[in-house]
C-alpha cells in the first residue's frame, strides 16, 4: 500500500503557474479515460459539470456524478473522479499564490461556505438559470486563460470571484457578507489553522477556546452559525479524516494510528472510529480495499 499521491504545482510542468483551468473532455481524452488514483492536491479545485455519469470520492465519502453540479476541494482533501462515459464541464484549480498575486484575500475563500476540508464535501446542485450564469464565467475565464491579453491574471480573477460569489449565494449556510474581514472570519481561519497544528494530541473544545482566549460556547456558536456544525463536530471529523487516509494509504497498524492521534488506548480510538463511521478500523480498511 503507497503513500496518497500529492500534487504540489497546479501546473506539473510549469512550476511558477498558479492558475489553471482544463475542459473535462479534453483531460478524460488526455488519459484515455483511465481513471486516476486517490489523490491529494495542494490547491484548491473546482469541477464545474453540465453532463456526467460515474462517482467523485472525497475523503471516502462517495458522490453520484450527475449533471449540472459543481464540486469544491480544498487543498489536502484526498479525491478521485470515476467516470464510466466522458464528462463535460471544466476543472479549474488555483493556489493561494493566485490568490496573492491578483489581490483576492485569503479571507475571501475563508468566508465561503464551498471548499468543507474535513467531512461532508457534497456537490452544489444549482438551478439551470444559477448554473447558466456560473458556466458563462467559466467560459469567460477559459477565454482569457488561453488569450494573451493584459493583465490576465487580474481578469481572471475578478471572474472567478464573481463565479464563487454566485455559487456561495446558493447555499443555504452563511451567504457572504459585504464584509468579508470580520472578527468571526478570523477567529473561524484561526480556529482552523489551530486543529490542524493540534488536532493529534488536542481533542477538546476547551483546549482551542482557551488559545483563542474565548469561551467553548462562543467558539461553538460562532463556528455553527458560520459553517453549520459545532467546533467539537469539526475537530472529530478533523480526526476521522485523517484516520481514514492513516488506515487506507498506510501500512501502520490500529495501535499504532491511535497513538499517532493522540488516543490513550486503541480500543478508545477504536470505539470513537466507530461510534463516527458505524464500522470498526479494521472492516473499514476492509471495505475500502474491496471497494
């Protein structure tokens, strides 16, 4: 069993490129329609779809391709594209070097209810009139990424704000705020970035809370307004996430996983794996290869 394939450039060949954006045709004629292993991007990704069949994996959790649905992944989630007939859409990825580079804040993407980096990453299913208005931006930007014009980049940019901008609105949770910089776009990207860097030895609310010199129910209610879930729930699905990439893409043993996230004793990680997937480590490591 090897180690999840990273992408670290979104151009493999051109290292200094941070934007980039394909038709889905071209890149299933490109591969033959062989279909790509597991794998994780250091970018983020947007599958804009008008006609599909087949399956999207996001973090082991499986979605049916279908058409007129758009998907978001966020830089370190582990995906994989099955498709039985060529797709057609497009697949845009970009960097935040892109984003510095053409003056979009990091807390722009923050504030959106799109790129979920741990749990549940379903697909934005729009209306046809919302999903017309959104190709229509991926086609401007197609146009100006294959152009020559000035300041391309810029314009790209501007579109892709414009084209996240329309599909954030179509979400029920959180429609973006005229003011993007709060204190509670702030205080949720620091909360984030403080599970990441904690997230295998510190398990509890409280722990987080206290470094960000708030209290667990501030921190609860701030992030369940914004994102829809509790902090406790994002830290679990922070740890299952990673359970299940340790499990699927490594050869350590369960005793060994459960001390590399911080669990006492096996059998409590054990239960907690369990209790948040409905299987035991073992039956999922089990499954997944079968599957």
């Amino acid at each position: 069993m090897s180690t999840v394939k990273t992408y670290q450039n979104v151009n493999s060949e051109k290292g200094n490129v941070s934007f980039g954006i394909s038709k889905m045709e071209d890149i299933y004629t490109k591969r033959n329609g062989k279909v790509d292993e597991p794998h994780r991007h250091n970018y983020y990704t947007v599958l804009l779809i008008k006609r599909a069949k087949g399956q999207h994996k996001i973090d082991f959790n499986t979605y049916e391709l279908a058409n007129e649905q758009i998907f978001f992944v966020a830089p370190g989630q582990v995906h994989q594209v099955i498709e039985v007939e060529k797709s057609i859409g497009f697949s845009m990825t970009f960097s935040n070097q892109f984003l510095i580079e053409n003056s979009i804040p990091i807390s722009f993407i923050d504030s959106l209810n799109l790129f979920q980096n741990y749990g549940q990453s379903p697909p934005l299913v729009p209306s046809k009139a919302q999903f017309d208005t959104i190709e229509l931006f991926a086609n401007q930007i197609f146009a100006l990424f294959n152009s020559d014009v000035n300041m391309k980049g810029l314009s790209i940019g501007s579109y892709l704000k414009l084209l996240l901008i329309e599909c954030n609105n179509i979400c029920a949770i959180n429609p973006i705020e005229s003011d993007i910089d709060t204190s509670g776009v702030n205080l949720i990207r620091t909360f984030k970035n403080l599970v990441d860097n904690h997230y295998k030895r510190e398990h509890s609310t409280t722990f987080y809370a206290k470094e960000l010199y708030i209290t667990p129910d501030h921190l609860n209610r701030t992030f369940k307004a914004r994102i829809g879930k509790t902090a406790k729930e994002y830290i679990q699905a922070r740890i299952i996430t990673e359970a299940k990439r340790l499990l699927y893409f490594t050869d350590l043993t369960n005793k060994e996983i459960a001390y590399e996230l911080g669990f006492n004793e096996p059998a409590n990680f054990s239960a907690f794996f369990k209790k948040h997937t409905q299987l035991s480590p073992l039956n999922f490591k089990k499954n997944e290869n079968i599957a």
